[in-house]
C-alpha cells in the first residue's frame, strides 16, 4: 500500500542547510534477520510468532510465504507495494523440516541510547554510510537535529525523558518529513504513531536550526545520567586518561581546545579537517568529534565563575595508537599558521599520553596564577581601605584585650613557682633583728626614744615634751 523513494526524502531535507541529521539505527522490518530470535527470516513451512502481550508495527517490504502466524494482541503491518504473505500447501523446498520462529521484543528500546543513532552532515552522507563520531550526549538528535527514520522501515522507541518533550528541528518517517508541530501531533495520534512512539515524554518539532556559526548547545544535558544510564565504559588502558564534555567515559586519546572569534565557522572548520586529515590512509583508524561546549571557568583553578564556550576536538585511535597525539599536533600547528583566516584566536591540546601542546604550560600557569592572584588580593585590600575611610564601610570594633596593668602588677611575680626577688636588704624595716639591741625598743616603756607602733616607727625629741603646753626657752 505504501510506496516511497529515497529521491522524496532527499528533496525534503536538502534546504535544511547546515544541518546535522541523526538516524535511528534499529528496525522493526519482517526482512531484517536480527529481528528474529533464529537470526533468520522465516520461510515457509516455519510457524511465526509475535508476542501475545507487546505492541508492534513490522515493515513488510515483500511477499512471504508462511505456514501458520501468531498475532500479538495489538500491532501492525505497513505493506509495501506487491508485499504480503501466503499460506503453502505441503513443504517448500530449500525451507527444512520448519521450526518455531519468534520475533524479538522492541520494548527496550530507548531514544537516550548513544549507541542506536548515527550522525552524519547529509542524507546521501548516511547512505553511504559516512557518519561522524560524536560525544555520547551529542550522539542523540539535539534540538537542532533533524531526526530521520529509514524510508522503507518501521520501528517502536522510547521516548521516555527527565523533561516533557523531546524538541526536535524535524522527524522523517516512512519518507515524510514533519516540520510542523501541529501536523506532527497528528500523526503521533494516529495507530502507526501510537506503535511507532511510546514512553513518558513526546517528540516535539518545530525547533529552530542552528543559526550560530559557531555552533549551538546541544540541549541534551538535562538527560545525561538517563544518557550514560545505556552506555559501558571500557577501562581505559593509558597513561592520563581524558573526559571529554558531553562523554560518558574516560577515553585514551587527545582534546584539542579551541578558543574562536566572530569569523569562525564551525561547518567549514569541519570540513577542512576532514579534507586535510581524515582522508589521509595514516589517520583511516582515527574517530574525531566536533562540537561546540560550555567549559567551567575556575579563578585560580579553584572558584568557578561561569563558563566560556570553545570547540572541543575529540580525537580517538581505533587501534589504540598513537596516532590521536599526531593528529592533535597537525591541528594545532595548523591553526597556529592559519587561525587568523579561520577565526581561531587560540588552540591547545591534551593527550592522554601526559603530552600537551605545551609542556611547560604547567608551570607557567601556576606563576601566571599566582601573580594574578597576588594582584587580586592587592587590590581587594587597597579598595576595602578606600571604602572604609571614605566611609562606606564601617569595621565593627575589635573585642577588648586585656589591660596591660596585669602585666605590671606581675612584672615581680617572676616565673611560676620562683622566689620573690625582693632586691636588696633594708636592714631597718625588712629584719628587725638586724636593728641594734636598744633597751625599751620592743618592750613596753613609755619614755624610750624609739618606739613601735601601728603608724610606723616613732622618734622622741627630748627637745619636746608632749605633756607640755608652753614652750619655755
């Protein structure tokens, strides 16, 4: 009943200029081996089998012979033109004995799996099987995408996501590109969509493309750990191993990072790599990924202060060479000579052989850290002392320290547990004792000449009598 060409499908996305389109891998089509738990397309003296209790739309791309089928309770089949099945009588030859054929479950299939997409810049380019490695949150069509599913093929996907909606730039399905939110809703409540699509959220198009040279973010940030969820990570095997942003595993291999003016374009940027480098039969085993990112931004490498968007190169050896270092090298230098034509203000690269574009550049960014650091710090003070003594700010008195009389009143105290120093001796109050032996000093006669008491010590001058009133000469 349905008939379309590869022509339609190309004619309706070629406008899409400058996009980057992601194809869903899997299908649900009655020809594609994998689909079947024999890896074998059923003939005809097999019984087919559909789970009973699953949902299901199979493609049927041509006619097949059968001798019994098991239905599913709800499901499909979008025949092609001149497809369908007939029943054979007795056995077909070249078929076997037939045996129990059971077509495999689809449920488990989720739009946030990396490893179900492939990328590429144009149709002809997924045809031909010329697709592009990406980063795993990059790998799954990004707001700006234009997602397409296999001309003659059906398929059943997850759409399940931490967000509502799923946006989009444009869905093609069964050679129909939907642009269009409201027609696409339409077809999402048709039985085909209702098969086709399922899950917690619901794809959305009408997103718009990327109008930024430079590229755009690709939006899928917010389902990383639903992302990274479906992806095994191999244990890297060397010396530093490197994370790229938007990836889900250390890998062994290089990052160059780019820093890029207004005159920069990412789409041409790509291709004079692919030209230069990856047509080369030295760099056949390399995978390399592009992309824009959003790179923390730390003040001395410790408080963060934002971000800064620059390119991000991931370059990856297939046979786990050391071909990504050369690669990085090549770009680097590269842009070094030419950056002022391609927009690029400065590139830089790491290796996860501990090589670096600048081997010294450790060094010197912890000098070049410390003396910025140094100068913050400086001027942080001097406008502080500005600010107080113009009276902006007004520092809360210090807490009271002790008095200093403490100290004073102890300075003889000495050490703890010391004598006294008391100087020198006073013969005279210090040791009465030492004071001559004068009779009457201590006793208790009244007309001694010296004598004790509570005031002092007490002189009698014979010239004066105290009993006497007048003074006679």
């Amino acid at each position: 009943m349905l008939k379309t060409t590869n022509v339609l499908l190309l004619l309706c996305l070629v406008g899409a200029v400058g996009a980057l389109y992601k194809q869903w891998i899997p299908d649900t089509n009655y020809e594609n081996k994998t689909n079947w738990d024999k890896d074998a397309v059923p003939c005809g003296n097999d019984v087919v089998q559909f789970p009973a209790q699953r949902q299901v739309s199979v493609f049927v791309e041509i006619t097949h012979a059968v001798r019994e089928m098991r239905l599913p309770v709800d499901g499909e089949f979008i025949l092609n033109s001149g497809a369908g099945f007939y029943v054979v009588s007795g056995q077909e030859p070249g078929c076997g004995a037939g045996v129990t054929t059971q077509f495999k479950d689809s449920e488990a299939l989720q739009w946030f799996n990396p490893a179900l997409w492939q990328a590429a810049a144009t149709v002809d380019d997924l045809q031909r099987g010329n697709v592009w490695f990406s980063v795993h949150e990059e790998s799954v069509p990004c707001n700006s995408d234009d997602v397409v599913f296999k001309t003659l093929s059906s398929f059943r996907v997850d759409t399940s996501s931490s967000e509502s909606s799923i946006p989009v730039k444009s869905v093609s399905v069964l050679g129909q590109t939907f642009g269009s939110r409201s027609e696409f809703q339409q077809y999402l409540s048709s039985r085909s969509g209702r098969l086709q699509f399922h899950g917690s959220s619901a794809v959305s198009v009408g997103s718009p493309g990327c109008d930024d040279p430079s590229g755009c973010d690709c939006g899928n940030s917010a389902n990383r750990q639903r992302i990274c969820a479906t992806v095994t990570c191999d244990p890297p095997n060397c010396k530093k191993p490197l994370l790229p942003v938007g990836h889900c595993c250390h890998v062994c291999g290089a990052i160059v990072a780019i820093r890029y003016a207004s005159a920069f374009s990412l789409q041409n940027y790509r291709q004079r790599i692919h030209h230069l480098y990856l047509i080369l039969p030295q760099y056949k085993s390399i995978q390399l990924g592009m992309s824009k990112v959003f790179k923390p931004q730390r003040l001395m490498g410790i408080v963060p202060f934002g971000t800064s968007p620059e390119i991000q190169v991931v370059i990856l050896d297939k046979e786990g060479g050391t071909l990504s270092e050369a690669l990085a090298w090549d770009i680097v230098k590269d842009a070094r000579s030419h950056g002022s034509n391609l927009g690029i203000v400065e590139a830089t690269f790491q290796a996860s052989s501990g090589g670096s574009s600048d081997q010294s550049g450790g060094s010197a960014g912890v000098v070049v850290g410390a003396v910025f650091g140094v100068l913050i710090m400086m001027a942080l003070v001097i406008v502080m002392f500005v600010l107080v003594r113009k009276g902006f700010v007004h520092v809360p008195p210090l807490p009271s320290l002790p008095s200093l009389s403490i100290f004073n009143r102890n300075r003889g105290a000495g050490d703890l547990g010391g004598t006294l120093d008391h100087g020198y001796d006073n013969p005279m109050f210090d040791r009465p004792n030492a004071l001559p032996d004068i009779p009457g000093l201590n006793g208790t006669e009244t007309n001694s000449s010296i004598s004790m008491t509570p005031m002092g010590v007490s002189f009698v001058n014979p010239a004066y009598d105290a009993n006497e009133t007048d003074f006679t000469a």
